[in-house]
C-alpha cells in the first residue's frame, strides 16, 4: 500500500470492486475519466507500485526515451497519467503476452484519449477499461442508497422513508459536484475551484489533446452553449447559432471539433438514444442528451451558485436531471448496464433508460419536486406500451426519480424513488 499525508482518508468507491475484480480477469486496468475524479487514489488501493507521469518529470522524460523502465517495480504497477508517454501502452500489452497472460499486473490510469488513440491497437484479453466518474451520491454520503438499481432490475419493489436531502442540499451538491477533493469545500470555494478546471481546460487541456490551438474564449462560449443546454438534445447547429450571436453562428464543424475534444478529456458526457424495436410506427431519434461529466461544471460554465439556483427552477430541473443521470451511470456500470435516453416522432420523450447486458431494462423519469410525477408517470407508461416486448421483452420497472420524498409504487405500477434514497 501506498504513503499518504498524515490525516488523508480514502472515501471508498463503487469503482473498487470493479477494478479488484478486473485484475482477476486481465493482465492490466486502464481507468479513463476526467481529471480530479479520483482515479490516481482509487488505483493506489491496489497498487504495489507508482509511477506518475504528470508529477515526476524525471519519469516522464526517460519513459520518451525509453517507454519499457516505466514498467519495472512491484506489482500491480500503477502507470498514472499514461497518456503523457503513449507508447508505454504497447509496452504494458507485450509485458503481458510475454508473461503468458497473467492477470493482475499494471493499472493505468487516464485523464485523456491519445489524440492517435494507441489503445485502437488490440489489448484484447490484456487490457480491461474501466470508466471512472466523479462521485455519485452514495460515494459522497448524501445518498443511503436503500433504493438499489441492482435490485430494481431484478424486479424488486422500492420501498424506503423519506431520506431527508432538502432542496437547499440538493442545490449544493450540484454545485459541489461530486469531485473528492471538494467534499468538504463550501460551495463558494468549490465554485471558484471549478472555474479555474474549466479555465484550464479551454487554455491548456484542449490544445494538449490533439495539437489543435484553439481560441480561448470561443471554448468558453461553446462550455456555457452547451451548460444552457444541458440534458436538452441540442444540435451542434444550434449550439454554433448560440455561441456566434450577434457576430452570426460560428461553423458548427466547428462546433463539432470542440465538442469532440471535450469528450477525449472526458468533460463532455452525453447520454446516447436508445434504439429499442417498436409495436408503433413512431420513428425514433437519435440524437444524444447533452450531459457535462458532473453537473458541476455546467454550474461553474454558468457562473451561477445555490442561491440562484433555488430561485430559478428551471435550471434547477434540469440540472437535477444532469446529477441524476451522473448517479445512474455510476450505479447501472456497477451491474453491468449503460444508461441512454428515448426520444421518438411523436415527441414523446423519457430521461433514462437502463439497460443491462442481458437484455433487462428499466425506464425513468426524472423530476425535482412531486407536483410533475402523474405526468412522468403517464409518460413511462405511454413508452412501455409502445416497445415490442417479443423482441426487447418488458420493462422490469418504470420510476420516476425525484429530489425528496418517499420510494414507493404507485397502483398504476410506477415507482417513484427520491435521489437520496437511490444506489448501486
């Protein structure tokens, strides 16, 4: 185990067990998620041995000239901010070939894609992804997760008191985010700490991706774009006509360009259409839900804070769908399922949709308060009567997720689960 300062405390992750049991199951991890989400301490619980390329210059520097000294110490040996020294990844692969395959051996950890992506090179049954995010509510303490998606998937029926998050918290933690180092920030010291990752981003980040210089302040305008939109399906077109204003629209190749950058630093996390076979003629769309990684950042792209938020519920809503979605990702990976969204031709529309591997899934609205849950309720029941269940089967729950109250099911079938009872 790894020395830490006097004082430090690992907060446990859900990420943990994931990662202890990839390392039964390959020869290496890579644990890719945006800067500051706690990957580095998550892989130093079950390291032997570091290297960290974004602080030991010296390191860095011999790795470019010889990527193979990286990969001596004890293992599993932590190679931290690999993508600083891209071609240690096909070192790390033929290690593992020429041990025969064993299991367990290096853990890297990346905060950006290679702008020439050296992982498109086969690490197949060498090499395990495992995404991190920043911390869900249960990781951070303000959820007690007796609600768990496992168990909704399973058919369970959520059941749980009135966990006690107010409006006021839930203001919070939206502004907070979910970032390790900022738990125990006020909000306005994580506030002025989120200004200056997004500052680095748009000056530094971005240009050190893909070699491609940007301006500055066009990323910015692009970043509060897309904070204005957030868990909207935005076009890159409108998103151009926004940022150009009285200048007219910038291209929205343009556009498109940054808003690529911004997912390879995994900044950008937007959630995909689903794709589910239809009994109705309804066409589906495809386009993705604009989501930040942490609904945090859009907060700082924003400039706005608690207060603010509290007196304008329509940011408020929709960045409390942003928080949910954060939460459901964190806790469908855990049970190997991916979150997505549905959106057909008749604008029926519903904010997540969970899907197992096995082909189990589950539908969710989300709303802030109880006066919208009827409506949330009417809409999930209008989606499960439109998906053929010959082909993708039923639904195992339909829950709308709201920021207090109790979890419950309505007589019509509909769970309603409040934030800060849902977890893994």
């Amino acid at each position: 185990m790894n020395e830490h300062a006097p004082g430090f405390r690992y907060q446990s992750r859900i990420a943990d067990s994931q990662l202890s049991s990839q390392l039964r199951a390959t020869g290496a991890v890579l644990i890719e998620g945006p800067r500051g989400c706690g990957k580095t301490e998550t892989a130093r619980q079950a390291a032997a041995s570091e290297v960290r390329l974004d602080i030991e210059d010296d390191a860095r520097e011999a790795g470019l000239l010889a990527p193979a000294l990286l990969l001596d110490g004890q293992q599993p040996r932590l190679i931290d901010e690999w993508q600083l020294v891209p071609a240690v990844f096909n070192h790390v692969r033929r290690r593992i070939d020429a041990s025969g395959g064993r299991a367990g051996q290096f853990i890297l950890t990346g905060s950006a894609v290679p702008a020439d992506d050296v992982t498109r090179h086969s690490g197949a049954l060498r090499i395990s992804r495992l995404r991190m995010r920043p911390m869900s509510l249960v990781e951070s303490g303000h959820s007690n997760g007796k609600v768990s998606l496992a168990a909704v998937l399973d058919g369970a029926e959520p059941a749980a008191a009135d966990p006690g998050l107010t409006i006021e918290v839930l203001a919070e933690r939206i502004v907070v985010g979910g970032w390790p180092s900022l738990q125990t920030r006020a909000p306005s010291e994580a506030m002025a700490a989120l200004r200056g990752y997004l500052d680095e981003t748009r000056r530094v980040d971005l240009e050190r991706v893909d070699g491609v210089a940007r301006d500055p302040e066009n990323v910015a305008r692009v970043l509060r774009s897309l904070a204005r939109h957030v868990a909207t399906s935005a076009s890159a077109r409108s998103i151009a006509a926004d940022v150009g204003g009285s200048d007219g629209p910038i291209d929205h190749h343009t556009v498109l360009g940054y808003l690529a950058a911004l997912r390879r630093l995994f900044v950008v996390d937007d959630v995909p259409a689903w794709s589910p076979a239809l009994r109705s003629r309804a066409v589906l769309r495809s386009a993705p839900t604009r989501h930040f990684v942490d609904p945090s950042l859009a907060v700082a792209a924003l400039g706005t804070g608690p207060e603010r938020l509290l007196r304008d519920v329509r940011t408020f809503g929709y960045l409390f769908e942003s928080l949910v979605a954060r939460d459901l990702r964190v806790y469908a990976q855990a049970t190997d399922a991916a979150l997505a969204h549905y959106r057909d031709s008749t604008e029926l529309e519903v904010d997540g949709i969970v899907e197992r591997r096995d082909g189990v899934w589950a539908a969710f609205e989300v709303k802030l308060g109880q006066a919208d849950v009827d409506r949330a309720a009417a809409n999930l029941l209008r989606l499960a009567a439109r998906i053929d269940p010959d082909h993708h089967g039923s639904p195992a729950a339909l829950a709308v997720v709201t920021g207090w109250g109790y979890a419950y099911r309505r007589p019509d079938g509909v769970a309603v689960i409040p934030i800060g009872a849902l977890g893994p």
